[in-house]
C-alpha cells in the first residue's frame, strides 16, 4: 500500500508541476479519488468519492483532469494525457468522451490510449506485434491489448477558446 500511496502523490506532484510550469498557456489540474459504493437505507447502490489516501487492491480510483485555456489565444491541437499508474489498470469503457463546442457546432472527442508509455496512441481495439515460436521458427504476430495493459489515455481538442475549460475523466483498479 505504501507503494501505491508513493504512487499517487508521486502522480499528484506531477500533475502540479504541469501546473506550475511557467508561461503554460493551459492550467492543467488532475484529481484522484476513490469511489466508495454504499447501500442506503431504502437498499440503492451510491457512489460517493472520498480523497484517495490510502487504497487497497480492488479499489476504484477516479482520475480527473481539469484543463483551462489561460492564454488569450486559441489554442491548436491541444492534448489531455491521464497516465494510469502502474500500479493500477484501466477500467475498461471508464474514459469519458469529451463534449465540446468547436465552430459553432457541438463535437464529440473520443478518448485514445497507449500501451507503450505513451509512445503511441490509438482508438480501441488496439493491437501490438509480439514475437512467438511457431513450429520452430520465431514468427511476429498481431495481438489485441488489454485494457489493463493500457498507460495513458489522451483526449486531443483541435481547438481550445481563450478560458475554456475542460474536464476528462477515467477510472483505475488498484492492482
């Protein structure tokens, strides 16, 4: 658990020196909580999210990142990146699509993902080559990954206004 503990808050000071970087024109602010269910008392499911102080495995940890154009210009091509710590795994279909207005009109953008470090991303399924021995003889075959395998996921804005703000979200289980 310390690990994990050290994980985030390695995470979380990451994500405010993205902050702090100075002449940034987008803040960046990223979150965690734990997402707690409780029965009530007519016997419905709640969730409710609580700081993410301490976790065990199984745990549910919700990621927001919150991003706001602070500059007077708008901005291109402007990336969202969550990196999904590894000692968590994504909880497959828990990435939000992002609803946002871009010339007049009203746009979904999907979430993609990485599984090598951020390196690459696509939409899923995704796929990686892997190396296999096949009647002797070392073959390279196309494989679908995981959605645990996944590191990263990133939201791309073709265009962000002077002072919008964003907000994407995931879900991670504590491994």
């Amino acid at each position: 658990m310390r690990i994990l503990r050290r994980s985030v808050l390695l995470l979380a000071v990451f994500a405010l020196s993205l902050i702090a970087l100075a002449g940034s024109p987008v803040k960046l602010e990223l979150t965690s909580l734990k997402v707690v269910t409780r029965i009530t008392d007519d016997g419905k499911k709640v969730e409710e999210l609580v700081p993410a102080v301490e976790v065990k495995p199984g745990d549910v940890i919700e990621w927001k990142l919150r991003a706001e154009n602070a500059s007077e210009q708008t901005l291109h091509d402007v990336a969202l990146v969550i990196p999904i710590p590894a000692k968590t795994y994504y909880l497959d279909g828990s990435a939000s699509p992002l609803q946002v207005e871009e010339g007049g009109r009203k746009v979904t953008i999907e979430p993609q993902f990485s599984y090598d470090g951020g390196h690459s991303f696509g939409r899923p399924p995704l796929y990686k080559k892997v190396k296999e021995r096949v009647n002797g003889k070392e073959v390279i075959k196309e494989v679908p990954v995981a959605p645990e395998e996944y590191t990263h996921a990133r939201w791309v804005l073709q265009t962000m206004a002077p002072g919008q703000v964003v907000e994407v979200y995931l879900r991670t289980v504590v491994r």
